[in-house]
C-alpha cells in the first residue's frame, strides 16, 4: 500500500513548495501560527488551477478550541459550501460539545453539506479529536456519522508520543476510517511512526523561515513567532526529503 505525504499548507506559495516536493494531498488554511483556519477562495482556485493537487480544505473561524458557538457554525457551514462550490476535494472540521465530546449534531450537519455535493468529496475529522475524552467511543461516532479521515496525534502534543494509541486505533478501526498521524512529523521520524503505527498516511508541516525586515521597527512589533522579524512557509527542501523517506 503506498504511503500518502499530506501538506499543512497556509496558502498558494505553500501549496506550490508541497507539489513541487512530491506531496500526494494537501490540507490548506490560513493563519497557521492560530492552529490553522479556514482559507481564502482564491488561494484554492490557483491551486486547482495550476498544480494537480488534492485539495482538503480547513474550515475554523478561530483560534483556540472546537465549542462553536451559533454565529461560529453559521460561519463554517457557509464557508464550507463555498469551498466546496470552488472545487475542494474535501473539508476537515471539528466540533465538540462543550463537555469535550463530539458535537454529533453539528458533525452530521458539515457531513450532509460535504456530501451533497459530491459523494466523492472527503469528511476529515481534525485534530479536535486529540482533545476527546474517549477516543474509542468518539471514533466510532465518527464512523457511524461517515467520516471518512481522522487527523490524530495520538491524544499527546507529538505523534510520535502517542503511537500506542495510533495504533490501537488503525488496527482496530483502520479498515473503517481512515487514520492520518500528525504533530510533529518530519523525514527523520516518518518511517518509525508508519512501521509502528500501520498507518500509510502522514501530516507534516515541513516548516522554513523567511526574514520580512519590514516585520518591526524601532517602536512597533508584528512579530507573532519567537523568529523576530520572520515568517512561516513550508520549505520544498523539507517535502522532497519527507517524501524520499516513506517510500
């Protein structure tokens, strides 16, 4: 079974690094440095039209966790039929109740929007599953909803912490929803997680720096990593690496 490279990707220049390295699936947001949020419709537009890519959109309005309010979901189920609309090949989501339990009713609203346009198009669950209470019961929900991907690190910071659980979960589930490990993964550490774990799909951010001088001055910062005056981009260099060693 081939091993599937997917791509956290904050835009079109991010999304051109992954292709050009090899990546087989991207997962396109915004603002990263806040988790990740949804992205714009013309970044996915570009990338459809020029790289032959699969696309999974991110749909979050904010920051922090996965309890929505009513004007949040609004928000989300709008901008998800608009993604969909400009041709995502997929959304990834997450709702929890405020009891971190999956927000079932929320859950199989998003799944009937992704659905309905084509059945074809992919349901991909997030990491808010890292923050369930009980990730057995909270991915057979998942299955029994129709999701077709979770996006989990194991319930730890890193993937590579929560192998254990990984791989309880493919072995146990794997042949009803798909399990994609991420937090953490890089082309140093991506074949022990596969041989360990089972799974044959891997999330990485592949992450560089770029200095924007223009970031500060003497009085004012808009720094918002610990790189003063730089930003985040996913490096080409990175991809191709973590691609030659899953192969």
């Amino acid at each position: 079974m081939k091993n599937i490279v997917e791509i956290c990707c904050g835009g079109y220049y991010d999304a051109k690094q992954a292709y050009l390295g090899g990546a087989d699936r991207i997962e396109l947001n915004s603002g990263l440095f806040l988790g990740g949020l949804t992205p714009s419709i013309s970044s996915l537009e570009l990338i459809k039209e020029e790289f032959d890519l699969k696309v999974i959109c991110m749909v979050r309005p904010r920051g922090a966790g996965f309890c929505y309010n009513d004007e949040d979901k609004k928000v989300m189920f709008r901008e998800a039929k608009s993604l969909l609309k400009a041709n995502t090949d997929g959304i990834a989501f997450g709702f929890l109740d405020k009891n971190k339990n999956i927000d079932i009713e929320s859950t199989k609203k998003m799944i009937d929007i992704i659905k309905s346009f084509d059945i074809k198009r992919e349901v991909v669950f997030h990491r808010a599953f890292d923050c369930v209470n009980n990730p057995y019961e909270s991915i057979e929900i998942l299955i029994d909803l129709g999701v077709d991907r979770v996006l989990t690190s194991g319930l730890k910071d890193k993937a590579i912490d929560g192998l254990d659980l990984i791989k309880q979960l493919n072995n146990k589930y794997g042949h009803k929803i798909q399990i994609l490990a991420g937090s953490g993964i890089n082309y140093q550490n991506a074949k022990e997680i596969i041989n360990k774990t089972g799974i044959n799909q891997i999330h990485s951010s592949c992450k560089n720096f770029i200095k924007d001088n223009t970031t500060s001055s003497e009085n004012v910062s808009y720094a918002y990593l610990n790189n003063e005056n730089k930003y985040d981009v996913v490096s080409y260099e990175l991809v191709k690496k973590l691609v030659e060693s899953v192969k």
